[in-house]
C-alpha cells in the first residue's frame, strides 16, 4: 500500500499506535503433555468473549535448535457477529472451514468488500485495516488461517491494533489525547467519547441493539449525509472505471479528496449494504473447486501456490489439501524447498517424522484440530487411520510450485534412479534390488495393508535400525 496516500489518521495510528493485545490478552494453561517435537501443542485462546473466540498454535519451539516461523490461528464466530476492525502486524492467508462471511478492507487506499464461503482461500496484508462479518444465517463461522510472524514488531508473536473499540478492547485511538483527537476528527470531545467509550464488549461483537446504534452513532458523527456519500461514491466509481492498478499518478487534488474521506468511509463501511463497484477486491480461491493434483483410488491431494492463485506470492506462502481413504499412506517424502504446516480437518492418523539422520523424529497419532509441523528437508509420511478418511489441510513455507521428493513408490528417486549405483548404494545385487523396489506399483498415495499382513506386521520390529531410534 502506498503510504504517500494514506488518510492522515490511518498513518498516524501505524505509526504511534501502541501495543494492546497484551493487556488484553487472555491467558489460558498451556498444554504441558508432549505429545511429539512437531505437533504445535503450546495452545493460546487469545480472544474469548460471547461472539467468539481466538486460538492461536503457536509455532515457537523454545530451546529446540529447529524454529518453526509460522503461528496457525482459529478464529469462530458465532451467527450474527462483527469481528471489530483492526490491523495485524503479520499478514494472514484465511481459508474458510466453515459457514460464509463477509471482510471489508482498506485496499490501494480504498474500501473493499469480499464475500468468502466454505472452501475459500483470501489474503489479507500485514497493516491492513480490516473487519470480519458472520454473515450465514443461523451458522457459525470457522476460520483456519497462517499468521506469518516474519514483519511483526517482535519475532515469533504478533499484535492486533483494534480500531473501533471503547474500553474492551481499547482502540488505538485511546492512545491519543482528547485535543489530537478532537482537532484531527473535527467533533466536539462529546462527541468523540460516545465512540471511542461504548465498546465493552471485546473484539467480536454481536451486531444487534446497541451494537447497531454503534454504528449510526459513528455515522452521524461523520456526518454523512446520504447526498455526500453518493456524490463519493461517484467520485469512487470514476475514480476506478479507469480501472488503473497504480497507486500514485492522479493529482493532487484527488489526493486530497481521497485523504479526506477514506478513514470515514473506513468507518462507516457496516453502514453501506452495497458496496458493488467502486474498487474490485482481489479475487479469492475455492480450494474445493480445484481439480485434484494428484488422484488415486486411494485418496487425492491439491495444491495451491502463486501460479494458481497470484496473492499468495505476496506472503511466500503455498497452501494444500490431502484426502486419504482408510489405512492409506502419502508415501515417505521430503520437500526440499519448504516447511510443511498441517491442521488434520477430519479422522485421524499418524504423523512420521524422521531427522535427516535417519533416526526417528516423531511418530505420533493426530486428531482433529491438532497441528503438525515439518521442517524442509525432513523425510515424513501420513498415515490415515483404519476407521476412516483422514483430511489435513495446511500452509508451506513457500509459495513457489513445491515438488515433493517421494523416498518410496513407483516415482519415487530410488526407483527412477535405480540402475547398479543404487544397487551398491545398499549392497546388494541389481536384481535383488530391482524386485523389492518394483514391488510398490502405486505412487505417492499407497494402498494400506491387508488386514491379515498388518497382524504379521505388528510383530516385526518397529524401526529397521532400532539403534537409531528413541
Ligand atoms: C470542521 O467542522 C466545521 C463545522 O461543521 C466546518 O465548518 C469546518 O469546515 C470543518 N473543518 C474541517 C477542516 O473539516
Ligand atoms: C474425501 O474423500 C472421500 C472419498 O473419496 C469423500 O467421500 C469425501 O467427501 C472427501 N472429503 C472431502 C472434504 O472432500
Ligand atoms: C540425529 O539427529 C538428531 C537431531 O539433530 C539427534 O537428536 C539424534 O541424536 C541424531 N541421531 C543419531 C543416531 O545420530
């Protein structure tokens, strides 16, 4: 976003706003139980209140050499609800796991309005304004989203800056004093305590009786009346027909005029029903809708990354989905350009985890709403249990095209190696090499074992070097 055209107030609030989520942070006991080094497991309901909740899983691995540089984030809401509009210093890739909502924006200096249901990927800027609307009728809103710490004030953590707010949570503004306040609104300090001292409520709201009245609250003291906004929204509607992507190249008196009125629009924008035209929002990404990658009679993965969906370049970020049928395996593989991030979405599994060594990392079962981690370079499998499908959804550390490298299968690299190097490689004999490579005839996704072979199998000995493991 070009600063050189942002509302005065806004610029002001980037700069000296302080730091509040820790004030209002809510403290939950941290798991203490160990389950495995790569499941995030230091779990943090940072906002609780009746419209909703914050979780967030947190990536920072303290005292272990591996950082892990991402922070997965829960957010539900209740049918009804406003998430109050804040900024984030960390940029946040949303995909919506359940229900339909509504996110208004500031965008290249202007409003915009998107409209996300089930499945739906969208990128949302580190210091961008935003607010968030439960807008499914009588269906709760669950949101999984990555939250990448690298911008933020503080490594590993991040902040919320709540714009709207009264006492609970405080806006930024309160951060000001009443003569700043007063002078840069251009209201009466009357006026600006019945915004800026009603909220009690907490960052997600229910939008009814005085939280409605909030808001024509804020609207009359803007001032705006009907013929105003239209002529605005006019000026908007020329404004961006020329359809130009740049931000700097009109002239200074539209500068000013946009100045002006971007931080009321900003805030009257639960007010306006309608925002079609004006400035398009970037598009979003139904990641249901993509045709699978890969797809076998044992389950199916996609992928998401910037050539598929342009915004995600912006955060360096890939995205992906795996579905295993019962007792199915995604074959042991290594990514060699990112750390993976999964969040199991249904049934359940097992998560092996291995270190470049060779020795066992984790072998862990997971569960709904757990959350793994695998660092690039570090061999791992999934593994779907036998009472069903096992679905995780995540986030990679990269949002180039990722090409997993498979160690076992029919695409694997010892097969499409093979020849008598490999062979040497584990000291045996070309062909005895060739028979036991060739014997998977399935690839990245592989069938399970027969029932009767598992029994067999569960008296052999678990790791072929058990030296090498805990
Ligand atoms: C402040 O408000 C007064 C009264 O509404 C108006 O006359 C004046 O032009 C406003 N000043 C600015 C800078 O908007
Ligand atoms: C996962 O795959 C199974 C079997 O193909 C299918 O029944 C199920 O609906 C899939 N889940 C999702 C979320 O697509
Ligand atoms: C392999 O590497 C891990 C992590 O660095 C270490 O904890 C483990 O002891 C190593 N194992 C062997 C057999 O070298």
């Amino acid at each position: 976003m070009g600063i050189s055209i942002m509302p005065n107030s806004l610029l002001l609030l980037l700069i000296f706003s302080i730091p509040i989520i820790s004030a209002t942070e809510y403290h939950e006991e941290e798991e203490e139980e160990k389950r495995g080094i790569f499941l995030l497991q230091s779990s943090k309901q940072v906002v609780k209140t009746d419209g909703g909740e914050i979780r967030i899983m947190r990536g920072d691995n303290r005292g272990r050499d591996i950082h892990s540089p991402m922070h997965i984030g829960f957010i539900s809401m209740e049918p009804n609800t406003l998430f109050i509009p804040q900024y984030m210093d960390s940029s946040l890739i949303l995909f919506i796991r359940i229900g339909e909502m509504k996110i208004g924006w500031i965008y290249k200096d202007e409003m915009v309005e998107k409209q996300l249901r089930i499945g739906d990927i969208y990128r949302i800027p580190a210091g961008s304004a935003f607010y968030m609307v439960n807008v499914g009728k009588g269906q709760r809103l669950e949101i999984i989203c990555s939250i990448d710490t690298s911008e933020g004030l503080r490594e590993s953590t991040f902040q919320s800056f709540y714009i709207g707010g009264g006492t609970y949570p405080t806006s930024v503004l309160a951060g000001f004093d009443m003569r700043t306040l007063t002078t840069a609104f251009n209201v009466s300090v009357d006026e600006l305590a019945s915004i800026t001292e009603r909220q009690k409520g907490g960052p997600i709201v229910f939008m009814t009786g005085s939280e409605t009245n909030q808001l024509n609250r804020w609207a009359s003291l803007m001032q705006l009346k009907q013929k105003e906004r239209e002529e605005k929204r006019q000026f908007a509607e020329k404004k961006y027909d020329n359809g130009d992507d740049d931000e700097d190249d009109d002239d200074d008196r539209e500068h000013k005029e946009v100045k002006e009125w971007t931080w009321r629009k900003l805030l009257r924008s639960f007010l306006v029903k309608e925002n079609k035209g004006a400035i398009r929002s970037p598009k979003s990404y139904n990641l249901y809708e993509k045709d699978p990658d890969f797809k076998n009679n044992y389950g199916w993965s996609v992928a998401l990354d910037e050539h598929v969906y342009n915004p995600l370049k912006h955060s360096g970020i890939g995205v992906y989905l795996v579905n295993l049928t019962a007792g199915s395996m995604m074959a042991p593989h290594v990514n060699p350009t990112a750390t993976e991030y999964g969040v199991v979405l249904s049934g359940s599994g097992t998560i092996q985890v291995v270190f470049p060594n060779g020795s066992l990392a984790m072998n862990t079962e997971v569960r709904q709403g757990d959350v793994f981690w695998v660092p690039k370079y570090f061999p791992f499998c999934q593994i779907a249990s036998h009472s069903g499908t096992f679905e995780f959804f995540g986030f990679t550390t990269s949002s180039r095209r990722n090409r997993p490298q498979f160690l076992v299968g029919a695409s694997s690299i010892p097969k499409i190696m093979g020849g008598p190097e490999m062979a040497m490689a584990f000291d045996v004999s070309e062909e005895k090499y060739k028979r036991i490579i060739e014997a998977q005839r399935e690839s990245i996704i592989l069938p399970p074992w027969p029932e009767t072979k598992e029994m067999k199998g569960e008296e052999l000995p678990l790791f072929i070097n058990t030296a090498a493991s805990e």
